[in-house]
C-alpha cells in the first residue's frame, strides 16, 4: 500500500484537478452567458449574432483539448514518480523519450498560460462592460428613464441608427436588466474567476513537469553511477578469485 501512494505524483494530481474544474466552469458559464447575450440582442435590439453558435462550438472544443492536455500531463508525472521511474526510464531511449516529452508538453503549457491570460484580460473587459450596464440599468430604475447606450456604439453594428441604442419601453428594459444583463454578469464573473484558476493550474503543471525533466534526467546520472558501481564489483570479484 505504501509504495502505491509514493507512485502517485501528488502536485500533478492536484493540478489537474484544478485545471478540470476552472474548466468546466469556464465553458459552462461562458457557453451559458453567450446564449443569455444572444437572446437579450434578438429581444432588446433586433440583432441576430450568428457567429455566437461558432464561439459556442470554441469552447466546447476548448474543454476537449484542456481536458487531453491534462490527463497527458498526469500520466508523465505518474511515469515519473518513485518506483514507476526507475522501471520505466531504464534504457538510454526512453529517457531521452521522457525528457522530449516533457519539454514538448512545456512548451505547450506555456503557450497555453499565454492564451489563458488573453482570456482572462478580455473577461476582465467583458465583466466591467456588464457591470457598467448593471449600473445604468440601476439608475434607471430610480428615475425611470431610458437607457441610452449611445457611448457603446463601437458593440453595435456599423449600420445601428442611435435611437435603436436607447432602451425606453419597459419590456425591453426588463429583458435587457434583469434577463439579460443581471444573469449574465454572474456567469462572466464566474468565467473570469475560472480562467484565473485555469492559469494557476497550468503554472502548477510547468513546475510539476520541470520537476519531472530533472528527476528523469538525474535519473540518467544515477542509472551510469550505478552502472559504473556494478562493473567495479564485477571487477573487484574476478580479482578476487585470481589471487586466490
């Protein structure tokens, strides 16, 4: 029992349980808050945004590939780890074969971690839109007036006349404040806090795998140490049995 637990690689493990819930709340919130904002531009603003469908698709495929990149890392870190190494990494071609693999999933962590935070930099944009609309929609609330969204004219089509970015009539007003805009924003919130989870993970997963480059690499060494000690004792036994 002792020597199963010291083969799990315990850091990987917890990264990649990190890296698999940020992203499952990732994707379900911002599949979720895609859908909330494609229903409050057909309801509030007549516009259809077909390329959301797309997006959507993105983040599925997003959820796939993070999900593969993390169970791969974990079965390195598992090859790499107590007793399993020293099986595993005996011959010269597999060792260089670890240290590849390694260094390949390195360099894609890394590119990952640069993604990621492009990501949370454009939901930190997103959550500050939503909050600015949640503000307006609180101000109109108090003095019943329109919603006018004329200095957000750049999110709107070229062709958008101005009087189409005020909201004036109180069901539009409702299905943009409290079905789209308040629901939304908790789900780009959760999206955000997420993606940061999701960077965490993935800066675990670089030290795990430098970490594993290292034990694989001193394990080379060790395994030549070991190699030079077995021929001295060979050595030293034939000639022990020449003097004698």
């Amino acid at each position: 029992m002792q020597s199963c637990m010291a083969r799990i690689p315990y850091a990987t493990l917890i990264a990649t349980l990190m890296c698999v819930l940020g992203v499952g709340i990732f994707c379900g919130t911002m599949y979720r808050g895609a859908s909330l904002t494609v229903i409050m531009m057909d309801q509030v603003f007549h516009l259809r945004l077909i390329w959301i469908e797309a997006v959507q698709m993105i983040f599925i495929i997003i959820a796939v590939g993070m999900a593969a990149l993390g169970f791969m890392i974990l079965f390195v870190g598992f090859l790499a780890t107590g007793a399993t190494r020293y099986k595993v990494y005996r011959a010269w071609r597999s060792r260089v074969g670890g240290r590849i693999s390694c260094a390949v999933l390195m360099g894609i962590t890394y590119f990952l971690n640069f993604i990621w935070t492009l990501i949370l930099c454009f939901l930190v944009i997103v959550t500050f839109t939503y909050t600015c609309f949640w503000n307006m929609c609180s101000s109109v609330e108090h003095s019943l007036s329109c919603i006018d969204l004329t200095q957000f004219h750049f999110m709107f089509p070229p062709n958008t006349k101005l009087e189409d970015m005020k909201i004036c009539e109180k069901y539009e007003i409702k299905a943009f404040c409290k079905d789209g805009v308040e629901n939304a924003e908790v789900m780009f919130i959760l999206a955000t806090l997420s993606s940061l989870l999701v960077i965490l993970s993935l800066v675990h997963y670089l030290m795990c795998l430098s970490a594993n480059y290292a034990h694989i690499r001193d394990h080379e060494k060790f395994q030549e140490l070991q190699d030079i000690q077995n021929l001295n004792e060979l050595e030293y036994c034939a000639t022990s049995k020449d003097r004698f």
